[in-house]
C-alpha cells in the first residue's frame, strides 16, 4: 500500500515497530529500512528521521518496512521539551498515542538488527536491510558498524566523505535539513495535513533563528520551503497558553494540559514558543547540560593518534552557567563526562543572550570550553591543540575574563574562550577542530 498523501496511516503504524525489531526469530525474513537522525537528536534531527521514513515509505511497497529511529534514549528526551511537545502534539493529532509510538536508540539492540541482517546476506536471503542517514552523513564511531547498510544520505552539514557507496547521496549545506527531507513529501501525490506541515515547518524556524539574518542560517531554499509550508498549517485563532514557555523574568518554564498539546496563532508564535521551551535549561544539571545536544567524532592527528572528540551545544551562555555552579563544579562535571564517554578533548559551546553589564540590554553571543583527558593527552599535546584553536580564523577566540570568578578560571585546567565569530555554529567548530587535530 502506497502511503502518498496519508501521514496519519503512517503514524499510526508507527507503535508496532519497537515490537518488530526486538522480535529476533522474525528478523531478517523481509526488508527493512532504518532512518536514523544524529546523535544530537534535536529537533530537526528527530523531525528530518521520522519525516524521511514517511517519505521513503510512500515510494516504496508495503513489503519493505521504513522504521525511524530516534538516535537517542527515550529518558533524554525530558531534556528536549522543544521535541518533546511539538512531537506529542503532531503524533496525537494524527491519530497515535505520542511519543511512546516512537522507537528510540534504546528500545532496540541495533547491533542485534544489524547482525541478523549480515547473517541473512551469508545465506542468500531475499531480505535486505538499508540504513538512511539524515541530518549527519556518516555514522558517528560508536555506529561505525552501519557503514556497510547505509544506502542514502540526506544531510546540510559539511561532507565527511565518507559512505560513499551509498546509492543516494543529497548533501548540501542549507539552514535545516527538513527542508530537503520537505522537498521530497512536497514531490508526493498530495501536500501534507495541517499537523505534518507544522512539524516540517518548526525545525526550519529554529535552525534559521526565524530567519533573522544576523544569524547568517538561512537560505533561498528554506525560505521557499517556508513560504510553502505557512498556508498549509491549520493556526489556532489565538494563543490558548497551553504550553507556557520561561518567562521573562527566568522562572522555570512549565509545561501544562493534557497531552502536553502545542497551539499556536502563526509562524511568528511557533518559533518563540519552541525557542523558549528548547532554551529553558536552567533546572538542567552540568552533566544534563553536557548530554543535553552532543555529537562524538574521531579525528586521526598528524602522527597517527586518534582523538575522540565530543561536542556538546549548550543554549546557556558561560557567565551564567559559571556563577549557578562554580568553576569546580563544571571541571568535575566535565571530567566525569570525558570519562564517560572515553574522550580525549571535550568542548562545549554556550551561546544565547546575556547582558554585557548590568542594566545593559541583552546580545546574542557564544563562548567555548575546551576540557582535556588527564590520562591520555599531554601538557605539550594540550598547548598546541589551544594555539591551533585560538588562532582558527572560524572561531576567532578570546580569552574569557570574569571579575568575581577570575581566579577559579585561572586555576583551573579547563580553558574558556568567548568566540567572536558568532555565525560559527557547530557546523562550522568541528571542522575547525579536525583540522587543527589534524595539523598537529
């Protein structure tokens, strides 16, 4: 059955997969297609995976199964109330129960998956297993196996090269990738329901800042996908505030009414809404903060080391993160996370609004934290790599200077730059980390 035109069928057999990739007996006897966004797992990564499968499922028989798979635990997601409520709202109005329909990195043993499908290869079975990458296009190293399955990429970050036997690959370095996983639904028979085209439109607004272009985001592309998208979406005649975002004064956001259901009047409405709801990360702890939007890589320097780097992205500018919790506190935090995850530098990028002084209005900017592991990376490998850094003309890096909190960041073994180059998103720092690892 052909699913073009129809999201809510879709959603709607979205709550049997879980149960089907965990049936091992059953695996392997008919194709399969896995969607799997990047590890960050924000909210174009989420919206791009389950997005994809939908259009891939409308383009292909019903005796091959398409699966999105949210590349992160099913408790992270308390920590994405952004994801949380515009997925809750769009999976409840198109006839499912919520987030719990969806398949999450941990519901599943992928390796299980994979492995059932290699062993059905070996014996000249019909079935056959393909892994779509979206918003990232190779796999990160702890999914390193996948290499062999992935079949089609669809992607706006910078090409790695890598999976280059994939039959499709479409990357191109525009402001959201659900526009290009947009064009594909927009190719269908018919255009989506009101729910889909809101679900499309959300990312774009959120990672092209609403298109202000200071932020340097956006493109021609995702303007058009936009201006499709807005007559398309059914908005309610005005804010019912069933979701209250932080308040101006920085109480903690709440979220409230059953469902946790989203309406809002426009665009406009929609994107402070998310904003808000994805910035409220005050009640958030350091390591909730650092596991909050992460990405891992591997990066090979110039005298064969491999680094493991990790990159976490943090909607709370450094000043105010350093005064709730301390110098210590955040070295400590780091380096239980650097443990944890087997890296050898760790960075951390804060950006959002802060006042320069008091009384002074608010501006957008960003800062680094660089951390490094004590045991594997030497005093002289740590100076090198932070000459490289700072003089990275992607970043251009300050040192940090706070008044009250100077002599704490002086001790410490961690290194905090404000980064003036403000249109430098995590885009555009991990390049400028691999190649400074690169050159060393």
């Amino acid at each position: 059955m052909k699913l073009a035109g129809n999201f809510s069928a879709f959603v709607k057999a979205l709550a049997g997969n879980t149960a089907r990739l965990n049936d091992v007996g059953a695996l392997g006897s008919s194709n399969l297609t896995l969607v799997l966004g990047n590890e960050s797992a924000d909210l174009d990564s989420m919206v791009s995976s389950l997005t994809l499968a939908y259009a891939l499922s409308a383009q292909k028989s019903s005796s091959n199964n398409v699966v999105p798979i949210m590349n992160a635990n099913r408790s992270d997601m308390t920590l994405r109330q952004d994801c949380q409520v515009l997925l809750q709202t769009t999976l409840v109005a198109e006839g499912g129960k919520g987030i719990e329909d969806l398949t999450f990195i941990d519901d599943i043993d992928l390796r299980t998956v994979i492995n059932k499908y290699t062993v059905a290869d070996s014996e000249d079975s019909k079935s056959s297993l393909d892994v779509w990458l979206v918003d990232h296009n190779a796999p990160s190293s702890r999914q390193s196996f996948l290499d062999p399955y992935v079949r089609g990429i669809v992607d706006h970050h910078l090409d790695e090269g890598k999976c280059q036997g994939a039959a499709w690959r479409e990357i191109e370095t525009i402001g959201s990738c659900t526009t290009l996983v947009a064009a594909k639904i927009r190719a269908l028979d018919s255009p989506p329901d009101p729910a889909l085209a809101r679900l499309l439109l959300a990312p774009i607004l959120l990672d092209t800042a609403n298109f202000n272009p200071a932020s340097q985001r956006a493109t021609a592309k995702d303007k058009e996908c936009y201006n499709w998208l807005v007559p398309l979406v059914k908005w309610a005649p005005h804010s019912t505030e069933s979701v209250s975002a932080e308040s101006n004064n920085g109480s903690d956001m709440e979220i409230s009414g059953e469902g946790q259901l989203l309406q809002v009047s426009s665009a406009q409405e929609l994107y402070k809404t998310l904003d808000k709801l994805k910035g409220s990360v005050k009640h958030l702890s350091s390591a909730d903060l650092l596991r909050k939007d992460y990405k891992q890589w591997q990066v090979t320097d110039g005298v064969g080391k491999v680094w493991t780097v990790g990159i976490s992205s943090i909607t709370y500018r450094i000043q105010k993160w350093l005064k709730r919790d301390g110098v210590a506190e955040i070295e400590s935090a780091l380096q239980k996370w650097i443990a944890s995850q087997g890296l050898d530098v760790a960075l951390v990028m804060t950006h959002g609004k802060a006042r320069p002084q008091k009384g002074q209005p608010k501006v957008y900017g960003r800062d680094l934290t660089v951390a490094f592991s004590q045991p594997t990376v030497s005093g002289l490998q740590e100076s090198l790599l932070i000459d490289l850094l700072s003089a990275s003309e992607a970043l251009e890096l300050q040192p940090l200077r706070i008044g009250d909190l100077q002599s704490d960041i002086d001790r410490s073994r961690l290194c905090f730059f404000v980064q003036t180059r403000l249109a430098s998103s995590r885009k555009q720092v991990f390049p400028a980390v691999k190649h400074a690892i690169e050159s060393m």
